[in-house]
C-alpha cells in the first residue's frame, strides 16, 4: 500500500505549493474573514491527507494497533472536511436564509454523528474493523456517513448554482468553480463507495482545491492586496494632506505670535533688558517653530507630490551671498571659522530654481554648524562644464565640517524621515530629522542625489552637483566684490530705468496701493493705466494691451484670480500672452506654487519693496522698452534730499507711524505724502464703513476692509495697526466673531487716532512748504478768541458765523494738544449741533 502513502504525499505537495501564502503567512490576507475560513479548510482537508500518508505506510509496515488508530482519526478528517467546506461556501456566499443555515447545521450534524460512530466503533465495530491479518473491513455505518456527506457536498453546489444565475464576469466564474467543487468531490467520493482501497477521495480534494486555488482564492487575495495597498495610498495621502493644512493652520499663529513679539520688543523700555531677553528667546524659538512646521509643510507637498521645481534665471553672487550671511551669524555664535572655496570663473548668471537649491545648502549648512562643536566650515562652490552642452554646467556644491561625524552604520538612516541618531549626544541639539530626506528628495526632483562621507569623530563632507543652464558665462570672480556691485545696481536702480513706451495696466480695489504703485514708478516714465476693480480692468484689458498686468488678489466681487481667470478665458484676447503678476499680502511660502498655478506668471508681496518691483520689470517688460541710463547708481541729490524724514513728519514716530518705511515703501517723500494725505481723508469713510459691516455682522466685507487697511497702513508705515487689522482679518476668516466683537472697538478708536497727528503733520508740512511756517502756529491767545467766538455763535445759533471762524483758523496750525478738541467742535458744527458746541467750550478757560 506504500503507493496510497504516495498519492496522499502528492496531494500534501500540491496543496502546500499552491497555498503556501494563505496556509503560512502572518501577513495581512489573515485578516480576511473568508480566507480565514478558507485557510481552516485547508488544514482540515490535509490532517485527512496525512492520515491517508499513514495509512499507506502503517499498513505496509503492518503497524495494525496504529493503523487502527489512524484510521479513527482519518474518518474524523473526512468529517471535518466536510464540515470546513460547508462553513467556507457559507461564508463565501454571504447569504443568510434557511438554505444557508440549514447548510451550517447540517455541516456541524454530519461532522458530530461521524464522531459519536467513531467513538462507537472503538468498542463495536460499526464503521469498520480488522481481521487478524490485519485486513480492512467497510461496516454499513461507513457507507451511510459517506452518502451523508456526498449528499452535503452536493447540497454546496446546488446552494452555489442558485446564485450562479445571478451573477456575472469574474464572480460568476469563481461560483462556477464553488459548485464544480462540491461536484467532482461528491462524485469521487461515490465511486469510493465500492472501492474502499482506492485514494479517490483524496484525488477528488485534490483536484478540486487546486480549481479553487486558479480560480477562487488567489484572485481574491490579490484583489485583497491591492484593496488594501489602494487603502494604505489613500491613508498617506490623508496623512500627507492633513500635515500639510495643519502647517498652515500653525504658520498663522506663529507669525502672529512673532509678530507681537516685535511690537513688546519696541514698546517695552529699551533699559528693560530682561524683558528685551525674554524677546529675543520668543524670537529664536518662533523661527525654530516656523522652520519645522516649514519642513513639515514641504515634506508633506513632497509626499504628494505636489512640490514642483520651478526654474527661473538667478544671480549665483546674490544666493551665495544670502547662504554665506544667514551661516555666518550661526557660526560666528559657536566661534566656528568659516573658510570659503568659490570659484572664480563660475558664471554668474543661472537658470534653475534658486529657491530650492538655496533650501537645499540651506539644510546642510545648518547641519555642519549644528553638529560641529570646535574647528571650522568650509562652503565650497565650483563647476564643471558638460561635454555635449554648451548652455549648460554642472554646478558643485560642498560643505565640510569639522564635527562630530557620523558613524558608519548610521550612514544608511541619513535620509530616513523623522530619523535622529545618537540621540543622547545630540540632545542639545534641535532637530526632527527631517532636513536631509527633503534635501535628498529636492535633489532627486534635480536629477542628483547628495554624497556624504564622514568619519566619525573628525568630521563630515556633504557634496552634490546640479546640472543648470547658463544665462550669461560672465564669471561671478571675487563673489563678495561681484554681490557688492550687483547690490549697489539695485540701489541706484530708481535712477537707471527708464520705459516711457511701456504700458502697464494695475488693478487694485485700494486707490491708496494703486496711488504707491504709480509713485514707485514715476521715475521711470511708464505709463500706468489704474483700475480699482476686477471688472474696471477687465474693460482696460479689452481695450488696449498692455506690457504686464498686476493684479491685487484679495479684491471684493471679483478677486485677483477670478479676473484672471476671464481674461485668460478669452482666447482672442489682446492680453493673452500678456506677464500676469498678482499683487498680494499673503506671503507665505507656498504662494509662489499657489499663484502660478492659478495661471499667474509671477506675483509681489505687499507693501511692494521697490527692489523687487524693478526686478520684476526688468524681467518681463520687452527688453526693447526698456533703457537704463549710464550712471553708477549713487541715488542723485534730489533723491538723497528726499529720503531724509521732514521735520513736520518727526513727530509722527511717537504716535505708531514709522515714516522712515513709509518713504521706502511709497519710493519717495512726495509720494508718501500724497499716499498720507489720501490716508488721512479716507479715515472717516474708511472707518464708518468698518464700523457698518461690523454692526451689519457682514463678515465677508469686514474682512475685505480690514485687510485693505492692513495694507495701507503697513504701506504708510503705521505697523501696529497694519497688524491689528491683520489680526482682525485672520479672526474674520475662520469665522472667530468673538475676538472681532472683543478688539474691533478699540482698532477703529486707534484708527480714528491717527486723524490728530496726521492733520497736524500735514498741515505743518504744508506751511513749512510756503515757508512760513513760524508764525502761523496758533498759540494760547489765538485759540482762546477763537474759543470765545465760537461760544458767542453756537449761544447765537448762528451757523454762517461758525464756519467764518473756522475758515479764518484754517491759516493757523492747530496746537496737537488743542487738536482734539478743536476737531470735535468743527465735527459738532457742521451737524449744527450747538448744544455739543456748548457743553465742549464749558471747560475752557
Ligand atoms: P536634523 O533635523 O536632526 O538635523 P537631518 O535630516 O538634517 O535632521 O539630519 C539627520 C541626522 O543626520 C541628524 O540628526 C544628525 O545625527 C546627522 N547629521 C546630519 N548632518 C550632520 C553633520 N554635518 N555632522 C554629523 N551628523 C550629521
């Protein structure tokens, strides 16, 4: 009989080969009901295979004790068989009715009966027994119990064929095998009826799991892994999503918090050195803060894919010179000596993502002066020509340090994410372990990757080079020089341009913006066409083209981006092709993707920094407009004469308005003191308006108006309350009314505070113009007449009278501590309010 052993080994084989993941693994696929019971059916069919292996053998080595032990045990495996089977199609089919219980029970009837026969048989034969020269004999019982279960096994396929009507495609294919299954297994089992000797039962098993497994289970669990692997894609994604909102839910009140900070650092007493201490802490841990949630944000954009490298023509002098002053500081702090290798011959113009690759040396810069404690930093810059590319170089970047190295089994984790090493060494030492694998990842996204060799204890090297293309192969020669000179072009720039054919059209719903737009470029002869509304300059652009749009994104109605939207829309458009450049005051990182992605071509920060807006000009209006004068740049005498700050405008320091910025933002005195004056007028309107949408609680355009003021009175100069209504502007967009209701009040009382100051500047300014500013200020004499008369007026209830008084004081410059109430009294008349008139001139003497 050892060839039943055989066929019984066979069948073990195949199942075993086939089925190896699902009988084996601890993986995943086990958390899958069905495979869970399909993977109990397979150990119940081979526990009866094994019993047949050892019947084969038992009975050819005449073992007839154990054989007959084996044999119990193998009935009780048929039965058990059976049972799994019923359970798996159950289960499989997922149905609940009578059939599908009946099934179950009938499974579960079946496997008991044949234990309670098998037990019997212990003492009297009735399933079978063996004679004294160990011969095998069927009883009745045996063939009964098998009947039952070929009756069951048919009963599975009856149950399967039901639902193979209803079905389609794979599913039905799989049903099919189910019901062929129960079929070939229920047959074989009959034609062992009368052959007890003949392994048909373990052929038919044999034959049957193997369709399954072609036709059943490996599908599933393949569709089961790929479920699961869809599922684990969408969960990172989520991950990823939700970190990259969650830095930017966090920037805003870091920046706010910074922000504040700045403002204890100039109010609070300058002697205060404590307090001044305990700023300067709130500053060096709010940029460790923002530089991680940074981290976060681009290694999230990383993961999904959403950071792009961008690449526009740079100045390598001027990269090298923002990396070589942000490590200098750092290094200068640990006493650490910077050695710089640039090379001489490097040109000096590029084209690449500058942004990026300034990231990039930015991380493994701080990372040399982080992990060295004594020695120095040496920041090498070199190139290599590429053969068959004459516009192009390969750019080498090298950092070596002389610090704490890294060992060579930590090598390999250097670019795991959130990987730290020798943690306990470094514990001083602020980090998430996040810098390198953005690095390594921005470098791939440059087709290169980054080198690092170290020894541990001496020191490390970081290396990597970046294909960019050359703009211009003037060499960058000594880059300290080279940046000095670059730097004083763009001082001296206000003098240089000049574009008198160039048209620009600037579309911004804040007349004060579109007033420091057109004076920051007066100089330079453009003609400027001004539109403060989307629609206003969708009319503009229909009509004339223009050299470069900018476009204010936050505007009511119709915003920077729906605007541009409709006149890209056009496909005729005279404008198409025309530089879009979007004016914000949102700049935080991640807008330069957010813009250009909205169809922008490029955007500006507001208040607009002169700088960049001739940067930006000289890169986008046609070369052919544009002429730059032959000086060296030193600003001319009138420039010099009107950076120095007015002596009516000193003043104007202590009351919250810095002027010194407000001159630099608006590009000249002249232009600030217009851009002052429409400041001053609109206060009244602007803040009735405010107060409107406010008690109205019509958020949305409280929300449009403060964050135009923010940037007015940025724009003027006036910080603090820039940052107020951007604080109120930020409460307005997440709906938080409770801190609106709490700090509106007291932000238009400020706002109204600067009527005083601003009218008494002014005026002093005017008259100093006319010169004759000295005998014009009115003094105690002239203001108690005025006060006299105006008392004798209101008592008269005459209104002409009043408003001669007023217009004869119109020569004078009021006194500032008079100011208020002097206002308050040309306010009450113009109401004819005299009864106010009255009961305000009651306490003066
Ligand atoms: P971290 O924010 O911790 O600095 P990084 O990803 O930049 O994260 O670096 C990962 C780890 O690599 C660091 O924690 C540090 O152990 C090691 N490392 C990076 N740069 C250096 C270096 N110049 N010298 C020694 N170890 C370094």
């Amino acid at each position: 009989m050892y060839w039943y052993a055989l066929v019984g080994l066979l069948a073990t084989t195949v199942l075993i080969i086939e089925n190896f993941d699902i009988l084996f693994s601890r993986g995943d696929n086990q958390k899958f009901h069905e495979i869970k019971i399909y993977r109990r059916f397979l150990f119940g069919i081979m526990a009866y295979y094994i019993t047949d292996i050892l019947w084969g053998l038992l009975d050819s080595l005449q073992l007839f004790s154990l054989l007959y032990l084996d044999t119990l045990v193998y009935y009780v495996a048929m039965a058990v068989g059976v049972l799994l089977w019923t359970q798996f199609v159950v289960t499989y089919l997922g149905e609940d009715n009578a059939f599908s219980r009946f099934l179950s029970n009938a499974g579960r009837f079946c496997f008991a009966a044949v234990m309670t026969i098998t037990i019997v048989n212990i003492f009297t034969p009735v399933l079978f027994w063996f004679d004294e020269n160990g011969t095998y004999h069927a009883c009745p019982a045996r063939h009964i119990q098998l009947l039952f279960q070929i009756i069951l096994l048919m009963l599975t396929s009856v149950y399967t064929f039901r639902v193979i009507l209803h079905s389609e495609g794979t599913i039905k294919k799989r049903y099919q095998t189910i019901c062929m299954f129960g079929l070939v297994v229920a047959s074989l089992l009959l034609l062992q009826l009368p052959y007890p000797f003949l392994p048909l039962y373990t052929i038919g098993y044999m034959l049957g799991s193997s369709l399954l497994h072609a036709f059943v289970v490996s599908n599933e669990v393949d569709e089961l892994l790929q479920r699961q692997s869809e599922l684990a894609i969408a969960a990172n994604e989520a991950k990823s999503s939700f970190l990259s909102n969650m830095s930017h839910e966090i920037r805003t009140p870091i920046n706010t918090i910074l922000g504040m900070n700045e403002m204890i650092m100039r109010e609070c007493d300058k002697s205060d050195t404590d307090i001044l201490m305990y700023s300067k802490n709130v500053i060096t841990a709010g940029n460790t803060l923002l530089g991680i949630v940074n981290d976060i944000l681009d290694f999230s954009k990383i993961e999904e894919g959403k950071l792009e490298i961008i690449p526009e023509d740079y100045e390598l002098s001027s990269l090298m010179n923002d990396l070589i002053n942000m490590i200098k500081t750092k290094l200068d702090d640990k006493r650490l000596h910077l050695n710089l290798e640039i090379d001489k011959n490097i040109p000096e113009r590029l084209h690449g993502d500058e942004i990026r690759i300034k990231q990039i040396i930015t991380n493994i810069l701080t990372n040399a002066a982080k992990y060295t404690e004594k020695g120095s930093v040496t920041f090498s810059v070199s190139y290599e020509k590429i053969e068959d590319d004459p516009n192009a170089l390969m750019l080498k970047v090298a950092v070596k340090d002389t610090g704490i190295g890294i060992r060579p089994e930590d090598m390999d984790k250097l670019f795991i994410r959130f990987e730290r090493f020798e943690e306990e060494r470094n514990r001083g030492i602020e980090g998430t372990g996040l810098g390198l694998s953005i690095t390594e990842n921005l470098l791939k996204m440059m087709d290169s990757s980054l080198n690092v060799e170290s020894i541990y204890g001496e020191g490390s090297r970081f290396s990597f080079s970046i294909r960019q293309e050359v703009v211009d192969w003037q060499p960058i020669g000594d880059y300290e020089e080279t940046w000095k000179r670059s730097a004083k072009s763009v001082v001296g720039y206000r003098e240089k341009i000049e574009a008198p054919e160039a048209q620009i059209l600037v579309v911004d719903d804040n007349s004060l913006n579109l007033m420091v737009f057109a004076g920051l470029l007066k100089q330079t002869g453009i003609k400027i066409d001004k539109a403060e509304s989307g629609d206003e300059g969708i009319e503009y652009a229909l009509k004339k083209h223009y050299d470069i749009i900018f476009l204010d994104h936050m505007m009511p109605e119709k915003n920077g981006i729906e605007t541009l939207h409709e006149l890209k829309a056009d496909p005729q458009g005279i404008n198409r092709d025309t530089p879009y450049i979007c004016l914000t005051a949102n700049a935080i990182s991640g807008a330069r993707e957010k813009y250009i992605e909205a169809g922008f071509t490029d955007y500006l920060t507001k208040p607009i920094n002169t700088e960049e807006l001739e940067n930006m000009l000289l890169k986008y209006l046609p070369e052919d407009k544009v002429r730059l004068t032959t000086d060296d740049g030193e600003p001319d005498q009138l420039t010099q004469s009107e950076d120095e700050i007015p002596e009516a405008f000193k003043e104007l320091q202590d009351k919250g308005i810095d002027v010194k910025t407000g001159i630099v933002n608006t590009g000249s005195v002249r232009s600030y003191i217009s851009v002052l004056e429409l400041f001053y007028e609109t206060i009244e309107d602007k803040s009735s308006e405010i107060e409107r949408y406010y008690r109205n609680e019509d958020i949305e355009n409280y929300v449009i108006k403060v964050h135009a003021l923010k940037s007015s009175a940025k724009t003027i100069g006036a910080t603090e309350l820039g940052y107020e209504a951007q604080l109120l502007e930020e409460a307005g967009k997440r709906k938080d009314i409770e801190y609106i209701e709490a700090h509106n009040d007291a932000f238009i009382e400020k706002y109204r505070g600067f009527k005083e100051p601003l009218s008494y500047a002014l005026k002093k300014y005017n008259k100093g113009e006319k010169g004759d500013e000295a005998g014009r200020i009115a003094d105690r004499a002239v203001m108690a007449g005025a006060y006299e008369k105006l008392k004798d007026a209101a008592e008269d209830m005459d209104c002409e009278k009043l408003d001669q008084i007023f217009k004869d004081m119109e020569g004078y410059i009021i006194p500032e501590d008079e100011g208020k109430l002097f206002s308050e009294l040309q306010e009450a008349a113009k109401e004819f309010n005299y009864k106010t008139i009255l009961s305000l001139l009651e306490n003066v003497h």
